[in-house]
C-alpha cells in the first residue's frame, strides 16, 4: 500500500469529539446524549445494531444533518461554527452506493476532485496515489458499473482519501460484501491507520469486524451504552466475549420516552 499523505492534525487535540449530541425526528429521539472522542492517528468502531443510530450520527458529523444540540468538533474545528475548516479534514463513505454507473472510475474521482478544488495534473498525481492504495489501479477507466460491489467500495475509499484527509469515517463499508472482501476492505483502513497516521471511525453491526484492540463505542436505542477498549469492555459487562457484551448491552428493554 502506498501512502497517503494527509492534512496534519493539531498536537492534543482529539481527531473527532462528540460532544452531548443529541438528535430527533419529531417525536423519535434518533441520538441521547451522545459524547464520546478518537485520538489521532486511532482506529475506534462505532458498534450498534441497525437503527441504533450510527447513520444519523455520521449525517450530523458530515453536515448533512444540522447539529442543534451538542457539539462536534474534528480537529478542533465545530463543523457548525467553522465547518470548512473541519469538512475538509474529514473523509467518508456512506453505507449507500454513491458512484455514477455511467462515469469511469477516473471521472468519478477527478468530479470529487474538482469540488475540492484540485486542479487537473494534480488531480491525475492523486488520482494515482489512491488507487494503488486500494489495490485498484488497473481499473482507472473502466466503467463503475463494471465493477463487483467491493471494487465499488474500493473506490468509494479511494475518493474519501483524494483530498487527504485526516479523518476517515466509514458507515456499515462492507455490508453485501463476501466474507474475503470484508476482510481485505477492513485490513486496508487498519494499515492506512498504522502506517499514514490516519484516524478511522468504523461503523459496523458485525461482531467479526472488532479485535481485541480495538477501541469501541456501542452504541444502543441512541445512547452511548460503552466506551472503551474491547477488553475493558468485556469486562465491564461480565462476559467471555465482545459478541457476549454487545449482546448483553444491546438487549431491548423499556425505552426511555422518545426513543421507543
């Protein structure tokens, strides 16, 4: 894997901090009091089973959603007082499919690049660089449609990645994907984590996808139920395992007003 270089960070400043978010649709309650923080150059996953709220909260982190109670700062930066400065940090890929069908993969990425305002020749250099960190530069001008769904994740990494951010979030990456595509899919974001100090937030529902070092935010109904290393986590709970734990603090039972 080539390397990536991104914007820096600042010196002790969390590369994501929630802070006391809270969200609703109407009535529902989406997000309760959600607070939690990544480190630079970390790999944390963001653990809930479908609807605990982990899109909304990535909606929110991206702007596509307004922030209106809490806070939520990417290196330092509020993404609603100051959000140029914090969006151009952050990289994502959403759950949905999000690459034009009938554009190459070249004119998929160079249209990203041009929002961010990269010129041409430099767009080309990276445009390079992305794809041989997702293994994927041999189909520069094919059609995206030509793809398998993970070379289609493939590139939607590589596009998250082009205008170097120092923050990557990434929202259920590898569901309908095979079991070895998963896995290559998750091993690229943990080494671009080790070798190009990136920071990761990993969203997922599938137990299978967290290590034992991995630090890990459950979220459950909206709330934040744990945050803490996998072991800690474990422990915490009184089980054997973090399936066992995700399990336990998962488990339905009277919602709280608003979030039933």
């Amino acid at each position: 894997m080539e390397h990536v270089r991104t914007y820096g960070g600042s010196d002790g400043v969390a590369a994501l901090d929630v802070a006391a978010v809270s969200h609703a649709y109407g009535p529902k309650r989406a997000l309760d009091d959600v607070s939690f923080s990544l480190a630079p150059a970390s790999f944390a996953v963001l653990l809930g089973p479908n609807g605990a709220g982990k899109t909304t909260l990535f909606s929110l982190i991206s702007r596509l959603y307004d922030t209106r109670q809490g806070a939520i700062r990417i290196f330092g930066h509020d993404v609603t007082r100051a959000s140029g400065e914090a969006l151009r940090r952050l990289g994502i890929v959403f759950q949905a499919r999000t690459l034009d069908l009938d554009l190459s993969v070249y004119q998929n990425l160079s249209y990203h690049a041009s929002l961010h305002g990269i010129g041409s020749a430099e767009a080309r250099r990276r445009i390079d660089a992305v794809l041989a960190t997702v293994n994927m530069g041999d189909r520069l001008h094919d059609k995206a449609r030509s793809l398998s769904g993970g070379q289609m994740r493939r590139i939607e990494i590589a596009r998250a990645l082009l205008h170097r951010p120092p923050l990557l979030l990434l929202d259920e990456a590898t569901v309908g994907l095979d079991v070895q595509s998963r896995a290559s899919i998750l091993a690229d974001i943990r080494k671009l984590v080790a070798t190009d100090g990136i920071s990761a937030l990993w969203a997922t529902h599938l137990i299978d996808e967290v290590e034992d070092s991995d630090q890990v935010v459950v979220l459950a109904e909206g709330r934040v139920v744990a945050n803490a290393s996998v072991v800690e986590v474990v422990r915490t709970a009184g089980t054997r395992t973090i399936g066992e734990a995700f399990t336990k603090l998962t488990q339905k039972k009277a919602a709280p007003e608003g979030l039933t």
